[in-house]
C-alpha cells in the first residue's frame, strides 16, 4: 500500500509581513468593479447630508461601496454586512479593513441615503449613458408587488373601520339621549340643545366637548348619579374607541386596507403564494423602466393598479434621467385615456398596449359580435348601428373624474327598440333596450397605439419587452432571492429598491 502524504497544516504559521489582501482577490472580481464605478460617481448630494464638526466619520464613498457590494452577494441586513466587514475578504479589501458595527451602517442607510439616494442613483444613470452602455431611448416599463416587512395578519380594513365607528356612533347618539331625558326631568334649564350639534355626522371632539358640559352641570339628584354613570361609560369605553378609529382612519389615508406593523404597506393579492389560497399580503407596487435590462428609473408606489401610478412613475424617471425618453413600452395594464394624453403632452412615442390589444386577434373575440367593438358608427347622423340593424341614437354624455382630477367624456347611446330582436338575450343584459358608452378621444389613441404597435419597429419592441423588464425582476427576486423588503416605511422602502437599482446596474455592467 502506498505512503499516504498529506500538506502541513499552516493555520498558525506567522508570516514575516502582513499579506496584501489585494493580491488576494482576482483581476476581473466583481468587487472591483462596484470599487471602481462608485470611484467615479459624483456623490456630492451625499456629503452634503454631513453637517461637519464633532468626531471623523466614515467615508460615505466606502459606506456605500459596502452597501453596494453586501446587495450584489445577497447579504441586505445591517448585521450581516457587519460581520462580512470581519470575515469576507471581499468587504475587508473595499472597506479598506474598517469595521464600522451595524448601528453605523443603519444611519447612514436610513438618514444619510436616504436624502440622496435618487441623486446617486442618477449618477448611475449618468454614468451608463456616458460610457454608452445604454441610449436612453426606448424605455420598457413593469411593475411587480413585493412583500412588506409587516405582519401578513395584522391588517387595517377601511370598511370594517366605518362599520365599527358607525356602531359606536349611534351607541353614543342613544347614551347622550338618555342623559339628555334624565337631566330634563331634574333640571329644565339643561335641555336637548346639545345633541343638535350631532345630527348628521359625529366627530369624537364633539362627543368630548359635549361631555365636558353635562360634567359641569351634574347635581348630586339621583337622575345626575345615573347620568353620571353614563357619562363614564362614555369617557372610558366610547370616546378611546372613536379616537382609536381616527387614527386608523389617518393610517389608511384614503385607502382601503393597510397594516398594522407598518402603515406605509397595502395588503395586494401577490403571485407569490406559499399557500396557493390567493391571500391578500402586505406590499408595495414597484415600477422599473429598463433598457437592455439595465434599470433607468424607479418608483414606490401604494396602489395596486399599475394604471394610476404611470404618470408620476414617468415624472420621476425624467428626473432621474435628466430627459424625456424617446418610446416607452409597456404591457396593457398601463393603457389608459389619461396615461394616452400625457404621453402626447409629453411628446413621447406611445407603445403602451390598450386593454384589450392583444384580445382582439383572438377567435373568441371575432364570435362575440355584440361588443360594442362591432358595432358600425354613422359620423354624418352621429349613429351607432349594432350586427343585426338596429340604429342607436345619441343620448347624452357623462363625465368621469380620474383621482388625479382628469377628466374623461362618455357619449352615451342607446337602441331604439330591441323587444322584438331575436338576439336580445344574447346582447342585452338586462330588460332595457342595448346602451353603449364611447370615448371617440380614446378610440383615436387607440388607432394610434394599434397602428404603433404593429409596425415594425413596434413589432420589435413589443417582442423584446418582456425580455428585457421581466428578466430584470426575475434575477432580483430570483437569482438574488430578495422577494421581501427588510425595511418599514415608503420612504425606507425606496431607499432599499434604490440600492439595488445601483447594485444591479453594477453588476450588469461587470457582466
């Protein structure tokens, strides 16, 4: 049997000189890239947040090298980046050896990154266009829903809010009349004037308001010794209820579910279900614009509609871009009147897919004869007729308020008599003869799209779209495995996607 030789064990060998820990780390790593491209990145915004005097700091260029690089290997918590700085040779070479704990890195996450870290993104953005990596042209916009850090089950529900308060309400409308009838049999002065005040709707200032008089003018009779009791119940079982509504009412700020743990997320429907049930859990709407899988623009968003967030997605990535793009693509979701008219406001070359592009070419579609898509319109008499010949007059018009107080014109039409029509079951879904609803300023936008997307070029981008923006979510919530934001808040949030926007583009421009 041969010798078997195995090498020294040099775990305690000393070493003349201290290694360089560069010669450690190859030519071509990835580490040195996010060093050499943060290098170069104007950061001015970012060092302004530093108001100067009292003990040195860390370099808020190396911080973010750290940040940076902890989001490209997968490692987003402050701990964790913490104990890479002592342990990967990686973080040791870009932090330059310095091991600030994790309370450092958290403030400068959340208080110094967070002011500027649209402004380090741009520079990003800058930096791509300039070295010509991207042209900044074609923009391909999507969006996904990423799970909060909040409890899944500890939700606010705006209607069982108003249920709840509305119950409490009356319960506090019946109690005040009670004191009211006992106080008129003891004291005639004190009459029904104070519950006038809470006809219609009831504010707990006026409840509390209401109290504070009845306290005063409390006698020490039997009937006030009731009323008395009464009047306790309202201050210590009623009055903390319909603050504690208020203050859910303000949590959900106009919308119809939030958490609990924090208030900033909306409960959506996500396609990412461990259970498969379709459960409502707490996220955030994120929107990328991408070219060449590169992101160029982001925003956080609390709707869930992709819809009503495009325009002031769009506004931000002009910001961040510097500029109008010259296209932007997107899937159907995003086809509306308003989104149509300030994308022409704007100048900007329209791709985006109305609702139902894509059904159109469809069989199902061709044999639904009865959508309104079918019908034939009479421009000289201002007439619709329907497949089978009967004539719809115009009868009126009807105006729709978008929640960003754009307004949209319906013109109503409606069919003489369709009794007698062998279809009616078939096109009509009620007793009444056929109405439609027609916008002729969004049928003309969709001529536009339509003819925009099946061109050529358009036939070009719409293929490349979902390569090009799905692949991007799919190798952050994939490949990176982040499916879960580790911040609270929206404006957390943002500064958490904006990290790894950057760390993305760093990688993808090493790749």
């Amino acid at each position: 049997m041969a010798k078997v030789v195995f090498k020294k064990d040099k775990s305690n060998q000393l070493l003349l000189l201290p290694p360089d820990i560069g010669s450690l780390i190859p030519d071509n790593h990835l580490v040195r890239v996010v060093d050499k491209v943060i290098n170069e990145l104007k950061l001015s915004p970012l060092f302004e947040t530093y108001k100067g005097g009292g003990a040195s700091s860390y370099s808020p260029r190396m911080m973010l090298k750290v940040i940076t690089y902890g989001y490209i290997d997968k490692i987003y918590t402050n701990r964790r980046i913490e104990k890479a700085l002592k342990e990967n040779i990686y973080f040791m070479w870009i932090s330059g050896m310095s091991t600030p704990d994790f309370t450092t890195i958290h403030n400068f996450r959340s208080k110094r990154l967070k002011e500027a870290v649209d402004d380090v993104f741009g520079s990003v953005v800058e930096l791509l266009i300039r070295s010509g990596y991207v042209k900044a042209e074609n923009i391909f916009v999507d969006g996904t829903k990423i799970e909060a850090n909040a409890n899944r089950y500890s939700y606010i529900w705006k209607k069982n809010v108003e249920r709840h308060e509305s119950m409490i309400k009356d319960k506090v409308k019946n109690l005040l009349l009670h004191i009211d009838q006992l106080q008129q049999e003891e004291d005639a002065e004190y009459g029904s004037h104070n519950l006038e005040e809470l006809e219609g709707h009831i504010t707990t200032d006026q409840v509390d308001k209401l109290v504070e008089e009845i306290n005063q003018k409390l006698s020490k009779g039997s009937k006030s010794k009731q009323a008395g009791s009464a009047v306790t119940k309202l201050k210590k079982e009623y009055i903390p209820k319909l603050n504690k509504y208020d203050q859910q009412k303000d949590m959900l700020n106009g919308r119809n579910r939030c958490s609990k743990t924090d208030t900033d997320a909306t409960f959506f429907r996500m396609k990412e279900d461990h259970l498969n049930t379709g459960q409502l859990k707490p996220g955030y709407n994120v929107q990328i614009a991408t070219e060449d899988q590169f992101i160029l623009g982001y925003g956080i968003y609390q709707k869930a509609a992709d819809t009503s967030v495009l325009i002031p997605f769009i506004e931000k990535v002009k910001t961040q871009l510097g500029g109008v793009p010259k296209n932007i693509i997107a899937d159907a979701g995003y086809g509306s009147e308003e989104n149509y008219d300030y994308i022409k406001d704007n100048n900007i070359g329209n791709y985006i897919k109305y609702n139902n592009f894509d059904y159109e070419k469809t069989n199902d579609h061709k044999k639904k004869i009865f959508l309104s898509d079918h019908f034939e319109y009479d421009n000289s008499k201002d007439q619709y007729k329907c497949p089978t010949g009967q004539i719809l007059d115009f009868i009126g018009t009807k105006k729709n308020i978008s929640e960003r107080g754009y307004i949209s014109k319906r013109r109503s039409y409606k069919s003489r008599c369709c009794d007698q029509c062998s279809y009616k079951s078939s096109c009509c879904k009620g007793k009444n003869s056929r109405t439609i609803e027609i916008s002729p300023k969004l049928i003309k936008f969709k001529n536009k799209v339509k003819r925009n997307l099946e061109s050529e070029i358009g036939k070009i981008l719409r293929s490349k779209r979902g390569v090009d923006v799905e692949s991007v979510f799919g190798q952050i919530k994939h490949n990176n495995q982040f499916r879960r934001f580790y911040t609270r808040g929206l404006k957390n949030v943002s500064t958490e996607w904006g990290i790894m926007s950057i760390a993305h583009n760093i990688k993808k421009m090493a790749n």
